[in-house]
C-alpha cells in the first residue's frame, strides 16, 4: 500500500468515528478537518519551541564569544611585556 492509500484509508476511519460519535451525541468535534488543525497546532507548537531553543544557544554562544575575546585581550594585556622582554634579551 502506498503512502496515499493508507492516508485516505486512516482519514476515512477518522470521518468514520466522528460520524458513529455524532450519530450516538457524543460529539460531533471528531473529524479530518479537527485533526488537521490539531496536528498543525501541534507543528507550530514544535517550531515555536525550537526557535526558542535556537535564540537560547545563540544567546550562550555570543556570551561565550564575548567572554573568550575579554579573556584572550587580558592575556595578551599580560603577555605583552614578557613577549617585549624576550624580543630584547
């Protein structure tokens, strides 16, 4: 069975069930186009948080890069008069 067949075949069943609910009053909520839109909800859902995720690991990199370029301009603030000495002795 192919990918096409076995979508046409879960979302009938799905339209199956909401009809047999709906005929009985349980409720008439269950259907493709609710399913649809969950399952969308669902993927924003997803991309929201991994954006969030992404802008938190940018975030810790600049302050990495932030905190490793003060640490190498100190170091050489450091170094400078040892590089000197050694260039004259």
């Amino acid at each position: 069975m192919n990918r096409q067949k076995l979508q046409g075949l879960a979302l009938q069943g799905v339209d199956t069930l909401g009809y047999q609910l709906d005929r009985f009053g349980i409720t008439s909520k269950v259907n493709r186009h609710n399913l649809a839109a969950y399952l969308m909800h669902g993927q924003k859902q997803l991309e929201g948080e991994w954006d969030s995720l992404q802008v938190r690991f940018d975030l810790q990199k600049a302050r990495f890069e932030r905190l490793s370029e003060t640490v190498e301009q100190r170091a050489n603030r450091l170094l400078r008069p040892l590089k000197q000495d050694k260039k004259q002795g």
